[in-house]
C-alpha cells in the first residue's frame, strides 16, 4: 500500500521516497492523494505525486473497486453520485460512507482529484492549448477546469504551466505523447509478448518493441502507439480525431498495460507457491494485460472456445477484414477498426468461414452485448459477470473467466487453453483454490511461461 505524507507545518503532502524529511510530529499520513487534497494540501514541487496514479489497497471491499472503475471511466464526468450507487445497487449514502471510510475522500472527490492530475499531466508533457486539456482531461468547461485546478494545485492552469521543467515537454514526430508512469518493476519483453501472441489482426500490432492498434472514437478513427519509455514510465503517442475525453482513452491504454496496478500484494502472496513463485522471481513485475475494448476480448474468447490459437487468429482475421471499418494509409499491418456488437450481431458470420457452433455463439454473444451495454463492463462482481455471459447460449464459464482476466478481476481463472488443439487442463469449481484472491495473476504468469494449469 501507497503511503502519502502531508506535513501540517508546509501544507505539503508527498508520495514515498521523496526527500523531504520533516519532523514525525508534523506528519500526517494518507492512503490516497485525493485524501490530502480533501484536507486542504497541495502536492509536493519535488516528488510531484501529481505524476502517478494513487493505486486502490489491494484489501478493500469490492464493491469500492468497482466504483473506482466507474469513476475511471467517467461515470462522474456528468453523472452524479446518486446514479453511481444505483448502478451499484447502493444508495448514494453508503457509497460516500464507504469511500470516506476507506479512501478518505468522496466519490465526486476522487473523480475532481483524477481530472485535475492528469490535467496537470498534460500542462507540463505537452503544448495543448489550456481550453484543449479542460476538455481533454474531462472537465465539462473551461470554469469548471479553473476552478477545480484553483482548489487541488491553489494555481491556475496557466500558472501551472509556467512552472513546468524544460524536460517535462515531450517532443514528438506527429501525434501527441505522453508519458505512463508506473510504479517499478515492470517486466515489458513478457508484457509485449503476451500481448503479441494475441493481437488481432489489422487491428493490432507489436514490431520492434513497439504496441500499435486502431480504436474508434465516436465512430472516427485513431491510432495509439505505446513504447517502453524508461524504468517508471511508458511511452503513448496517440493520433486522434479530437481531444476531449482523452483523459479516458489514456486510463484505458493505462489498464492495457497495468500501469496503475499494485502487484506487491500479489507477488508476496505466491512468491512461495511451488508452481508459481519460480515463475514470478523469473519475471518481476509482469503485471496481467488488460483490454482497450471488451467486447473484442469476448470475441478472442469465444473463437478460443472451439479452436485453437492459430485456427482463432484466422478466424479474427476473417471477421475484421469482413465487418470491421476500413482505415486507409496505415502501416504496420493494420487496415481496420474492430466491429461492433451491433455490427457482428447483423453480419453473416458463416459467410466468413466460421463453424456452425461458432458463428452461433457468436451471434448470440454480439446480440446480448448489443442490447445490455452492462454484459461486459465489469461493473458486477466476478460470480454475476461468469453467470451472465455465460448465461449467453453457447458460452462456456471459461470463456467467462477467460474474458474477465483481461476485464481487471483479480481472481478470474480461465483453466483451458487450447494451443495447437490440446488443452491444458478442464475447469472445475476448486481450480487454482489455493492461489486465491490473486488467480488471474498467477494465471497470467502460466500462460507466459506455457505451464499447464493446476486443475482440481
């Protein structure tokens, strides 16, 4: 757990490791830095803890985790607490006791804190005009984003902008970079490879170290590539239509790679396990992958329900060049965007060349996505997540549990993996029970090493 230290006499609070050393008795500690905002103190000049995203106790309940994913992906740019603790099936009351219980903040505290920071973000990595990082960074005006920064930095964007370091501004040959801060280590070769050996094809690539996909934004096409940057920190260059929002396209490239992951808790925990832990001392810092779009996992998952890798990768293939959107003048192998639901659900899929069984499943996978836009967004805890999409006729639980690895739930375990048609394993309820809370780690640490699955 992230510890934050906010001297009362200065009115300064810091991220660990900053070389600061006030006296003990001047000290107040926080798990959160949206906490020591609330409470009145600006972030460190120094450490700057502005720079990287307050990671989440790996204890708390899950019903916080989830609400914290929802205000990630900007249910309360607009929103308001009231329709988060109804999504949530919670009253608006019990979700601010639990945020002020364990995160010492507000649900809308938390969402100005994460607006404001990655705004500052912005205002140092790049020459955006300031009106361009309000909207970017999710603010719904430029008042607001005034304001807001007014209360978090006590400064004004334009005069936090002045105070920016001649290193901070990142040059770039097109497109707008940014960097990913993480917390080290972060094993990239296994990270890369993971992803590699399953990027869709025309949609995704990794050449010489670099990731590149295609993503739609309100239906027009960008292009994001992410590159190692340096020890704490990934590279993103992102060419998009506009803007705004992009504060959420960077938090979803960010659960790509895990940067705002605790692994401690994970690691520590099955750094013992006779399986296991040889496995994470070989690779530290692999974290597990997340997705840029849910329904695109869903669709690998199905396909791997019934063929193996290489017959799914062609199969993927088959169905972007068929359904997805065409997108001209790129490198790199990739030509297309990914379809949607609504797009798969009215294409002829056993025109594509896919098997009966699966272009039914598919079908009907596409069709449930389409009409509940709740299926797939992990909002639900990981037993209503299995048993809804594999309550969709055809989908098996481990296609469930394969689907919500990649969705971010820490014990999802997918036990079948079929590569070059044997399977490496059958699920079974008790599968993996002694690696619990943390499965869908050490699965991720399986698959890249290809060690067969513990079964039950």
């Amino acid at each position: 757990m992230t510890i934050y230290s906010a001297v009362v006499t200065t009115g300064i609070y810091c991220r660990p490791g900053c070389g600061s050393k006030p006296l003990a008795e001047n000290v107040r500690t926080f798990e959160h830095p949206a906490a020591a905002e609330a409470h009145g103190y600006r972030a460190c000049l120094r450490c700057r803890p502005y720079r990287v995203a307050g990671p989440i106790a790996a204890d708390v309940p899950e019903l916080l985790c989830r609400a914290v994913q929802l205000i990630v992906a900007g249910a309360l740019d607009s929103g308001t607490e009231a329709a988060l603790g109804a999504r949530l099936a919670v009253s608006p009351r019990h979700l601010r006791r639990l945020f002020t219980q364990h995160l010492g903040v507000t649900p809308d505290q938390l969402a100005r804190s994460r607006r404001a920071h990655f705004a500052r973000r912005l205002l140092d990595d790049t020459d955006l005009a300031v009106a361009d990082v309000a909207f970017a960074s999710g603010f719904g005006s430029v008042r607001q984003f005034n304001r807001d920064m007014r209360l978090v930095f006590q400064a004004s964007p334009v005069e936090l902008r002045s105070r920016r370091r001649r290193a901070d501004r990142l040059v770039a040959d097109g497109g707008l970079v940014m960097r990913l801060p993480f917390a080290p280590p972060l094993h990239w070769p296994a990270l890369l490879g993971f992803l590699a050996e399953r990027a869709v094809p025309g949609v995704e690539s990794v050449r010489e170290g670099v990731y590149r996909r295609t993503i739609s934004l309100d239906g027009e096409a960008g292009l994001l590539e992410v590159l190692r940057g340096g020890a704490d920190h990934l590279l993103l260059r992102a060419h998009l239509p506009f803007w705004e929002g992009l504060i959420h396209v960077v938090e979803r490239v960010g659960r790509i790679f895990g940067v705002d992951a605790d692994i401690a808790p994970a690691e520590a925990a099955l750094a013992r396990d006779p399986l296991v832990g040889p496995l994470i001392a070989a690779r530290p810092g692999l974290r597990v992958p997340g997705a840029w779009g849910a329904f695109e996992i869903a669709v690998d998952a199905v396909l791997r329900q019934y063929a193996a890798r290489a017959r799914a990768r062609e199969q993927m293939a088959a169905l972007v060049e068929a359904a997805g959107q065409p997108v001209p003048g790129l490198d790199h192998g990739l030509t297309h965007l990914f379809p949607s639901a609504e797009t798969l659900a009215a294409a002829d899929l056993k025109g594509v060349g896919l098997p009966k069984d699966t272009a039914d499943t598919l079908r009907a996978l596409a069709l449930a996505a389409a009409r509940d836009d709740t299926l797939l967004d992990g909002g639900s805890p990981l037993a209503d997540f299995v048993h809804g999409m594999s309550a969709v006729p055809g989908v098996t639980e481990d296609t469930a549990q394969r689907t919500a690895l990649r969705l971010g739930y820490d014990d999802a375990f997918p036990t079948v993996d079929r590569t070059g048609g044997a399977t490496r394993g059958e699920p079974g309820a008790e599968a993996g029970a002694t690696l619990r809370p943390w499965r869908a780690f050490a699965a991720t640490h399986l698959a890249v090493a290809r060690v067969p699955v513990p079964t039950a």
